[in-house]
C-alpha cells in the first residue's frame, strides 16, 4: 500500500496523516479507548482539549498520537504540539469534524485530543515526606468524584492519589475529563486493601480515616507533626471495619440538616483544605 493514499480514506500530508473516514483503522482503535478493556491492554487513554495537552507536554508527558480536527490546521499552538508529536516519535492525524466528534464523542467536540500512555507510579515508591498528604480513596466507583477528587488534591498541593480495591478507571474519559488536567499533575498509585494496609506499616505518617461514625471533629487533629495518608470511604458502603481499625485517627466532617452524609468529592475536599491549611497562602501559588 502507498504511504499517500491508503484504501482507507487517509492521506499522508508531510508528517500529518489526514483521515475522513470513521473505519480508519487508527480512528477505530482511538475510539476503543472509550472502554477499559482497551484501554487496559493497550496502556494508554485519551484525552482532549488543547492547554491541558500542552501542560501535559510541559511536564514531560509524551504523546502517542495527536488528533486535531480540520479547523486547528495552521493554528500556531496546534503546529508547535504536532511538531513535538512528531520530534518524540508521536503520530498525528488531521481529521475532519465527524471524525473528531466520533473520537470523543462530543457533539461538540474540542479542536485537539492526544493519546498519551498511562502512568502508574509503585506502592513501593511512595515514601511520604514532611508537610505532604497522601490521599487513598476506598473503591471509589464514581469517575466525576475520582476525577473531581484529583483535582482538588493537586489545588492544595498533595502528593499523590492511592487507589485502594476496585475503583473507578482514572484513564476513562468521564475521570480524565474532570480532572481538568491534574491527572497529569500527580502521581496515580493502585492497591490492594491488604497491601494498602502492610505499606502503611513501613511508613512513618498519620492515616486519618474519614468516617461517619468517626469520633473526632476534623478541625482537632493534628495534621502538621507527620505527613498525612487520608483515607476516604466508598460512596455507598462508607470504609469497611479493616480498613478503619487501621487508622490512627476517625475524623467526621460535623453536620446539621437531613442529609446523611457528605458527597464524597465535596468530603475530600473539606478535608484537604483543613489538612493542609497551615502550607495553604494566597501567594504561596496562585
Ligand atoms: N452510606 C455511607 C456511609 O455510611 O459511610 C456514606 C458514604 S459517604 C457518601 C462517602 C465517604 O465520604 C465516607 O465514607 C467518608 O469517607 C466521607 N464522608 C462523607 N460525609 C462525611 C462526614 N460528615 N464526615 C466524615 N466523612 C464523611
């Protein structure tokens, strides 16, 4: 087959590949990785919108293959990605709106999208140090809360996310969406609850364990001697009892009204803000 002009409706333009056509074999593959199996065996997820690919790049993250729709042809910001797609091996194809759309499956979809590959930093690295804050989060299921929950964790300047048990894929798209970008900002970590529960053994940190049942207001503990691991429960289910007994404190966020309990986004966050209000100043970043 000519390199130009495939059978399959691309065409090779310099180092730009232009594809119309949804049964590209490129554009299929893409496209798979709305699922996690996908995703799973290929490594890599997707995801969209020009500045948060850039910040991506700017913080060392290579990009397999870079998608821009017709409209960010000769765009100078689109020209400069795609050549550093191209100097890093990546490849790049231009295609046409209805490709783009099918891609993200947006109606609307955003001018570029990059495959990148994931990243998943060891257990046995994580070796908590002074003032940071480790957050685990307990079978997380919901990717707005996942995605949400990163991105609050990088706002206040915590170290990393440990996801403990079956939790939601933080490479779908829903999570990387919501993540606004801070997924490429902090390090992602899996584990079981018992390997949670054995790496939290070799650390020197305070595990404060939200809980409903937790008998400790959230503004009395000391967050500032040893790093913190926050360990945040399940939407539905709350922490279960082995995970609890381990901690060394069982905070509870006090609340008035009917509600039952906190959604779990907005419980991290509270948190996070009061774990880290003393390392928190409006000119200490933004
Ligand atoms: N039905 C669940 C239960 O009984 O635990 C509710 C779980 S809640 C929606 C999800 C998680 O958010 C909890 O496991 C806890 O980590 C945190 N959370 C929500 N409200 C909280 C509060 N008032 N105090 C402490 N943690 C809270």
């Amino acid at each position: 087959m000519k390199d130009d002009l495939r059978h399959d409706g691309a065409r090779r333009v310099g180092q730009v590949k232009e594809v119309t056509s949804l049964a590209n074999p490129i554009v299929k593959e893409i496209k798979a990785l709305a699922l996690k199996k996908s995703r799973d065996q290929s490594r890599t997820f997707l995801a969209e919108g020009l500045k948060l690919i850039i910040d991506a790049l700017d913080r060392g993250w290579i990009i397999r293959t870079l998608v821009y729709a017709k409209a960010g042809k000769g765009k100078p910001m689109v020209e400069k990605v795609a050549a550093r797609t191209v100097a890093s091996g990546g490849l790049v194809l231009e295609v046409s709106e209805k490709v783009m759309a099918s891609i993200t499956r947006r109606e609307n979809p955003q001018m570029v999208a990059a495959v990148f590959d994931q990243r998943w930093m060891a257990l046995k690295e994580v070796v908590p140090a002074r003032d940071q804050t480790w957050i685990a989060l307990d079978r997380v299921r919901d990717p707005g809360n996942l995605g949400t929950i990163v991105r609050t964790a990088d706002a206040v300047g915590a170290s990393g996310v440990i996801l403990v048990g079956d939790c939601t894929d933080p490479f779908s798209m829903e999570t990387v969406r919501a993540t606004m970008g801070s997924m490429f900002a902090l390090p992602l970590v899996k584990a079981t609850p018992a390997e949670f529960l054995a790496w939290k053994k070799t650390t020197d940190t305070r595990l404060v364990a939200t809980h409903l049942a937790g008998a400790v207001d959230y503004r009395t503990i000391d967050y500032r001697s040893k790093p913190v691991v926050l360990l945040m429960g399940n939407e539905q289910s709350g922490l279960p009892d082995e995970l609890a007994k381990a901690a060394d404190a069982l905070a509870r966020i006090p609340q008035t009204g009917t509600a039952d309990s906190l959604n779990l986004a907005v419980a991290t966050g509270v948190m996070l803000f009061e774990v880290r209000r003393h390392l928190l100043t409006l000119d200490g970043g933004k």
